[in-house]
C-alpha cells in the first residue's frame, strides 16, 4: 500500500471532518418559532371583544373603568376570568402552519373549503386604534387543528385548537352570577331596607369595627356583618329567569321584601333587591341587582344573615377591646385596683403581687361578657335609679394607661334586681341585662387576684417532711437524690422516688384558686387537728406548712389552708398534686 496516499486519504478525511463540525456549529440555520397570529395583542389594553357565532347571536364584552360589562346580546355584568382566559389564549396563539397568499390562489376553492365562506365564528378584538379580526374556519381532518384567517393578513394559518374551548356558546357563559359585585373590605357603609324598616351601618376608620347610626347610634355585630358580608359575597346566581320583567312586583321586588346597599361614604358600589320565594321552589327567592334588569334565583339562606331586627345587627358583647389594659378598678363592697408595673400585675396597697393568670381570666371575662337583653335605648336618671344602676354593686373602669385617668377605656356598671342583672356603659345612653352566672363571676375583692404560686423550693434543699394526722406524726427523711428514710419513731413502709417526685412538685406548689382571707371559721373549710397537715422543713431551717380541709370529690382534691405574710388563707389545693399526696405524703389509719 502506498504511504503517500495513505496520508492524503487521512488528511480528505479530516477536512471534511472538520467543515461538517463547522457547518453544525456555526452554520445550522435557526429553529423555526411558532408565529403569534395576532401580532401585538395584549390583553390588558383589550377594550372590546365580540364573539359572533355562526347561526347564533352576538356576545360582546366591553371593559369599562377596569371591569367587564356584556353589551350585547344583554347588558348585564360580565365574569372577568372567562373573558381574560380567552384573551390569554389569543395572545399565546400561534400558528403551526401557514399558507401563503401564492398558495392560496392555486386553490380555487380554498375559501369554501377553509370554511371561511361561512366562518364557524368571527372574533373582533378592539385595544385603543388596534383592530383585530379572526375568522375561525373549518377543523382540518384530524379535527386537532383549525384553520384561521385574520382580515387584512394575506394568507391563512392553522393552528391548534385546543382554545376553542375559552369561546362562549351563548351569553350566560359569560354572564356574571354574582349577586354583588364588590368585595366586603371594599364597602364602609351598608343601607338595609327589611320591609318598612331601614338600618344604616357604617365602618369606622379608626379599629375597622361596624357602628348603627340608623335608627339609633349604638356599637354593632361586627362579626356578624363580617360573616354575612364574606357570604353575600360567595353567594350565586342560581338561575336568570327573565333580562326584562314587565311587572316586578309578581317576584315581589316591587317593593322589595329586602335591598341590601353596599357603599364606599355616599357612593354606592352595588345595591341588591330580594324579593319572594320561587315558585315551585321555597329554597330559592327572586332577586335582581340594582341598576340591571335582570330577575333570577338564588339561595334563600345566602341572605338569612341580612334578614332581622335593629337589635339583631348590634353588638352583643358589652364591651370590645382593641388594646392592651394597664389599669382595673373596681369600686364595690370593697374597692381595690389592680395595676400593670414594671414588674407585672401588682394588687394596689396590697403587699402581694397579683396572679396574672388571674388577671388575664377577668380582662377575659369582661371582653366576653354577652348582653341578653337590650333592656332601653333611651336612658334617664330615673331610669339608673329604676333599675339600681344610679350606685350599682359593681363599678368596673378599665384604663389604657395605669393612674390616668384620662385613659379610659371603658366604665361598666352593674345591678342585681329581683328581675335581673342590668348593666350600663358610662359612654352609653343604653341599659343592657346579662346573665346572673356571667354576673357571679365578677370579682368582689382584692385578695382574690393574689398570686398563687404558695411557695417555692428545690427538692434537693429539703431536710425533712413532718406528716400529721389523726393524733399520729410521721417524720420523712431526705438522705440524698432518691434517699429517703423514716425518723425515729416512725413506722411504715415507704417509696423514696415516689417521695422524691412528689416533694418535688409540693415545691413548686400552686393554689387552683383562692377561698377565703383571714380564714376564722375552720370548721367552714373543714380544717380540724385529726386532719392532714404537711410540713416542709429546709436544710437552713426554713420552714414551709400546709393543712387540708374538706374534700372536693367531684374536683378529686380538697380545701386546705396555709399561713401567709401573718394571714391564714384558704385554697384550692392542685388536684393532680393532692393525689400524690394522698399516695405518698398520708399515714395510714393501720399504723401506729
């Protein structure tokens, strides 16, 4: 074999090696990209669109201050998200195949076999001096891909067609079925004309909570009107049963049975009239929106909510709080007042700092305290004394500010009458009545906001625990981390980790609730010599007491009562604690 043309051979071969690479790399003619069919459409700036379907009749939608409206064939408000999704899918079509105009005129009966001699639907799309028009012909056969002409376009595309779907058939799918056509947070005053009566209410600007101001001034249900606003907006058309009533008084809508004004101050955003029930149908009522002719159905319970009296629209709370207290005063048999310090919740006057758990459940209280009556709007002097409000039991000022006066954030006043518990805000010209057990959980005195944490101590600083009970005394002796032992003269059996766990959780010990102060009476707690009494002794010689009373069996703990700052308290003791205690810290009636 000849070298030379061995060479020549290899070097033929790498050439054309490398105009091959070059040619790919550098040289491959760009990708053909799908041509948009409607060049420059964006939907945004779309003003009109009208859908003409072959044999049927006109759909058109005009959008007006950034909403739809159905101009043709009826006007009435149209659904945004339909009328976006076509217009997105015209956007984004594009075609997969063009025919050029040459093509076309080799094909003289292209027209007619395009199906654009009589097009299957014509879409007009209006943006500003923009026009489009896009004649939708004949599927080709796979029925995947239809033809398309856009006049003044030379040629014809083909495109999928697979948004068709966005067309409407007729106007209804493109008809909104709201029954409002405005969100809840958007309107700050609501008009109610139930029959003769007319309720006007209005949002304050300040803490965004709904007030009366028709017929009477008076805090309202805010969360009512909340709820009921959340469902007249889900609420729907159930069925349009005529665009254009001769006579509305024969669906009961003239005069209405119900209007419902949703407005923005003096403007009306969207306005509803309820009428009857639907023949045929008494879950259903008529209905139509204001300022359109259209009468249709919907569900009666959608607008239950609106339905009622004055009293059923005000506030049923007799007070709200939209900020924080720093101040309770409470003027009654015995007066006291509980402030917020630096260092929490502090009983004025008192040396014992407050419970803030305590605390918390009255402020709790209060803000959930339920009016059960709207006993009178219209209040006089006479009235207060009438009704034992004029130097009531109770007196209740709550402050923003502690010592300020000027901070108030509400002032409650309360009476117990022989025909019920009457209540009166001092902002407020109303008597109100509440319920006599929501009134017995009111406080009486300052002693009942006393921390309740009893004591506190390690286990490991525990010397010994001294039981008596029943004329016996048995003394426990701590030896080490769960080593215990009994003193001489003490008999019984004993579990040191359960001693361990149990004297554990006595240090941390916590009252349930307090009783009584200056306990005098022990027989009314059921204290007596033969009954348990506990007592703690520390390795420095500190000491920490405890005696029980009568038991609480449907509680499954017991009274009990300890000695505090020179004053014998009674209490509630922990029950979880208490039955520990009644395991590991009694002695037996069988031992000596």
């Amino acid at each position: 074999m000849n070298t030379k043309s061995t060479w020549v051979w290899l070097l033929v071969a790498a050439l054309l090696f490398a105009s091959i690479y070059v040619l790919d790399r550098f040289m491959r003619p760009p990708a053909a990209v799908a041509q948009n069919i409607l060049l420059g459409l964006q939907p945004s700036a779309v003003t009109s669109l009208q859908v003409i379907p072959a044999g049927a009749l006109e759909v058109r939608a005009l959008r007006t201050n950034n909403a739809w409206l159905l101009a043709k064939p009826v006007a009435y408000p149209a659904q945004p998200v339909a009328i976006e999704a076509l217009l997105a899918a015209l956007q984004k079509l594009a075609a997969a195949t063009r025919i050029s105009a040459g093509e076309l005129r080799e094909h003289p009966k292209a027209s007619a076999d395009y199906g654009f001699d009589s097009p299957q639907t014509t879409l007009v799309v209006e943006a500003g001096d923009q026009r489009w028009q896009l004649l939708v012909g004949n599927r080709t056969a796979p029925g995947d891909q239809v033809f398309l002409r856009v006049v003044g376009v030379d040629g014809t595309f083909v495109a999928d067609a697979d948004w068709l779907k966005f067309l409407p058939r007729t106007a209804s799918d493109w008809r909104s079925t709201a029954l409002v056509a405005v969100a809840g947070a958007e309107c700050d005053a609501i008009v109610l004309t139930n029959g003769v009566k007319v309720i006007e209410l209005r949002r304050e600007a300040t803490n965004h909570l709904w007030r009366m101001i028709h017929p009477l001034q008076a805090r309202a249900d805010s969360e009512r009107i909340t709820e009921a606003l959340q469902q007249l907006q889900a609420a729907q058309v159930s069925q349009f049963v005529t665009d254009d009533a001769a006579d509305l008084t024969a669906f009961g809508l003239q005069p209405a049975d119900l209007d419902v004004w949703l407005n923005r101050g003096t403007n009306c955003l969207s306005g509803l009239q309820v009428g009857k029930s639907a023949t045929n149908d008494v879950v259903q009522v008529y209905a139509k929106r204001e300022g359109w002719s259209a009468v249709f159905t919907t569900a009666k319970e959608s607008l239950s909510p609106w339905r009622g009296g004055v009293n059923e629209f005000r506030d049923p709370h007799l007070l709200e709080l939209n900020g924080p207290v720093a101040e309770i005063a409470v003027r009654g048999p015995h007066d006291f007042t509980l402030q917020l310090g630096t260092n929490g919740w502090q009983v004025v006057g008192e040396k014992f700092p407050a419970d803030a758990d305590s605390v918390q459940e009255l402020i709790k209280l209060l803000a959930g305290l339920r009016v059960t009556e709207f006993v009178k709007d219209v209040v006089t002097a006479p009235d207060l004394a009438a009704y034992g409000l004029a130097a009531p039991q109770i007196q209740i000022s709550l402050r923003s500010v502690a010592g300020d006066s000027n901070a108030v954030i509400a002032q409650l006043a309360f009476a117990a009458q022989t025909n019920g518990i009457f209540a009166h805000r001092a902002d407020e010209d109303f008597i109100y009545s509440i319920a006599p057990e929501d009134f017995s959980r009111l406080p009486g005195d300052a002693w009942e906001f006393r921390d309740r944490r009893i004591w506190n101590f390690s286990e490991t600083n525990v010397a010994q625990i001294t039981l008596r009970q029943g004329g016996k005394i048995r003394v426990l002796v701590r030896n080490g981390v769960n080593k215990w032992s009994l003193a001489a003269g003490s008999q019984g059996i004993i579990n040191p980790p359960a001693l361990e766990e149990t004297t554990h959780r006595l240090g941390g010990l916590t009252a349930l609730g307090w009783v009584e102060r200056n306990v005098t009476n022990l027989e009314k707690c059921g204290l007596s010599p033969d009954k348990l009494e506990i007592t703690v002794e520390l390795k420095n010689g500190e000491k920490f007491s405890t005696a029980f009373g009568t038991e609480l069996a449907s509680a499954h703990t017991a009274l009990a009562a300890v000695t505090l700052d020179g004053e014998r308290w009674a209490y509630v003791f922990p029950p979880v604690l208490y039955q520990f205690v009644l395991s590991y810290l009694t002695i037996p009636a069988n031992v000596p």
